[in-house]
C-alpha cells in the first residue's frame, strides 16, 4: 500500500512489547546513493531536472551508458549517481514496458563496482524490480523522511521509496541528501 497509509494506521496497531530494536547500520558507511527513476509522471520529471547539472549528481538517462561509466571509473563519479528511464528535458517518454526490468538488472549490476550503500527509488514498478533484482524481499522500515516516502533497511542497505507522482520538485534531490547522511557523509 501506500507509504502515507502507515502514519495513519499507527495509532491502530498495539505497540510492541518491549522489543528493542537495535539502531541499522549501513553495510557501507560513506557509500554512494544510487537514485533509481522509472515513473514518467510530470512530478517525477521535474525532480529529475531539478537534480540535473547539480553538484554532486549524474543523471544517466540511458541506464547502459551508467552501467559503462561505472565499471569503466567509478572513482571520478560524483556522490549520488542517477539512473532514469525517464524522457531527458523536450523528449517523448517512450511506453514503459521492460523499463522497470531494464533499471533493476542495470542498478544490480553497478550497485557494488559503484560503492553504494544506498537506493533511492521512485515509481511502484521500479522500486519493485531493482529491489526484485537485488533479492531484498524484506524492508525493516524506519521513518518518513518526506510524508508520503518511506525509508528502510534491507540486507545493510538504505532503501528509500516513493511514489512517482508525488512531491514538489525538490523531493527527490531531498531525500537523496537524506539518504547520504543516513550513510554519514555531509549534505
């Protein structure tokens, strides 16, 4: 269901007995964040321009040229690498089916050689396939750093999620800041 739905069903379910909960640690304190951007919805569109050309971000529009720039240096890529199936600024999207499954094997495949230690993930598809393609199938979830995104553990890895057509133009940008400062490194 939706990441919103949660805050709301809280005051329903009985608080847990006793059980703490030990704080998460990333697997990789420092790495990178591996945004990953599938929905095409005009919110989603705006989030990307928002972080193209910004410091510290690369917007890869083409998923196999990502995956060559990764395994090719990985070391001259900036802290939060972007991939998208999205349409860059004044193209067409293109239908979506297979983007989902494209995205998943290609952040699968640069995950490690790239150093992350987090994922970004926005649009329900995508979300479901790159995670689906990593074999996470559980989330210990967290908190909501942005209302209507939810943000989680899964074998050692952040794992933020939100719905493509949901947020102002910075969310985004927001909550890939907020994902490298889970894993300790500055904004």
């Amino acid at each position: 269901g939706s990441a919103g739905l949660a805050k709301h069903m809280l005051s329903h379910w009985p608080a847990p007995a006793a059980a703490h909960q030990p704080e998460q640690v990333p697997a990789r304190p420092g790495g990178r964040v591996l945004v990953v951007a599938g929905s095409v919805h005009p919110s989603a569109l705006a989030q990307l321009d928002r972080m193209r050309g910004a410091p510290g971000f690369a917007v890869f529009d083409d998923a196999g040229e990502a995956a060559h720039a990764v395994l090719r240096d990985p070391e001259n890529l900036p802290r939060t690498i972007v991939l998208t199936a999205a349409p860059a600024p004044g193209e067409r999207p293109a239908p979506s089916g297979g983007f989902s499954e494209h995205l998943g094997r290609i952040a699968k495949e640069i995950f490690g050689p790239l150093g992350a230690g987090a994922l970004v993930l926005t649009g329900g598809e995508t979300a479901y396939a790159v995670l689906d393609a990593r074999g996470m199938h559980e989330i210990e979830l967290e908190e909501a750093p942005l209302e209507g995104a939810a943000a989680g553990w899964a074998q050692g890895v952040l794992v933020v999620t939100k719905t493509g057509g949901f947020g102002d133009r910075d969310a985004l940008h927001a909550l890939a800041g907020y994902a490298a400062e889970k894993l300790g490194a500055p904004r």
